[in-house]
C-alpha cells in the first residue's frame, strides 16, 4: 500500500472517530456517572464489537474485491455515493433534548458495563455498511487486497480505541461540550460536512 494512502486514511480515520456519535455519548456518560475506570470496561466491550466488525469486513471485501479485477472501481464509487448519502442524513440529523440519554446507576458490574459497551457498537445498523464503503476507498487494486484490509481494519481500531479512551478518561470535562443542543448542531454538520466532502472528493478524485 502506498504510504500516502495509508496516510489519507489515518487522517480520515482520527477525523470520524474524534466526531462524537453513540459508542463516546456511552462512554461520556459513564465517565461521569461512575468514573473513568468504568467508561474504559465500557470501551473494553465497544472495541470488541469494533474487533468483530472488522473481521466481518476483510473477510468479505478482501475477496470480493480481488474476484471484480476491474469492476473494483465501480463498487468503490457505489461506496463513495454511500458516504454522501450518510453524510447528507447526518448533516440533516434531529438535536436530542439535553440529558435524553438515560442516566447510568451507580457501581454496575463489569459485566454489565462491558455488555453494554459491547451491544451499543455491535448492534449499529449503519457501522458495517459504512466500513463496507469507507474502506475499499483506501485500497490499492493494483495489489493484493487482502494485506492492505487486515492492515487498515488493525490500524482502525487502534485509532478508535485511543480516540474512545481519550474521551472516556476525560468524560467529567468534556461531558457539557457534547450533551448541550448547541453542540449536537455542530456534531452534526461537521459529521455530515466530512462524510459528503469525502464521497465528492472520492468521486471527483476517479474522473
């Protein structure tokens, strides 16, 4: 894999991850709620479902697109249309009422916390599909797909697990700055302005 692509996808990796969205709005509020201890079993849970995802990703793409030779291209613009789409429904996303998200009870065991970290992530329905379109756009079809999937799915989580961890210990003082209607507006619009700028760019980029 070209270094400069894996580069462009680190970058637009941390940018996803650093937007808030469900799994970190979970772990903030644990954070709060119950301390950073608690927030990281919760991420512990969120990153196996991370773990799982992943699998499910290199074990279906990396063949499918090495039998589509050079059909590849056209699955990977299907791909790029997907991340306008889910950019544009993003942009348009409803702002919860503050402190909507149900109140964590104190001291919950780690079982729990680690379920429910693990269910928040695995039961997304949008997270396979976006990684089945956000991936292959970082894939050099010219080379064996396989390595490159395994190395962008390893380097994915790694960055998703410092992400969530950094927002997980910091939870108490970041907490105000992503619950208030203000910021969901803004969450919003930077998620959506991303995901679109990113499929246009991806389009724009194969003409």
């Amino acid at each position: 894999m070209p270094l400069e692509l894996y580069l462009a996808f680190i970058a637009a990796t941390l940018v996803l991850c650093i937007v808030p969205g469900p799994v970190v709005t979970f772990l903030v509020a644990t954070g709060i709620r119950q301390g950073p201890r608690d927030a990281l079993i919760g991420l512990a849970g969120s990153s196996s479902a991370l773990c799982i995802h992943m699998v499910l990703v290199v074990a279906g793409l990396a063949p499918l697109l090495a039998a589509l030779g050079a059909w590849a291209e056209v699955l990977k613009l299907i791909g790029a249309a997907y991340l306008v789409w889910l950019g544009v429904q993003a942009w348009r996303a409803p702002v919860e009422r503050e402190g909507a998200d149900a109140a964590l009870a104190p001291s919950l065991p780690a079982t729990v916390l680690y379920r429910r970290g693990l269910l928040i992530s695995v039961t997304n329905p949008k997270t396979l599909a976006f990684y089945a379109a956000f991936f292959p756009q970082f894939i050099d079809t010219t080379r064996a797909p396989l390595p490159q999937f395994i190395l962008l799915a390893v380097s994915f989580i790694l960055v998703s697990a410092l992400s969530d961890g950094t927002y997980a210990v910091a939870a108490g003082r970041l907490a105000p700055y992503l619950k208030s209607p203000r910021a969901q507006i803004i969450r919003n619009k930077i998620t959506g302005a991303v995901l679109t700028a990113a499929g246009l760019g991806l389009v724009l980029a194969r003409r």
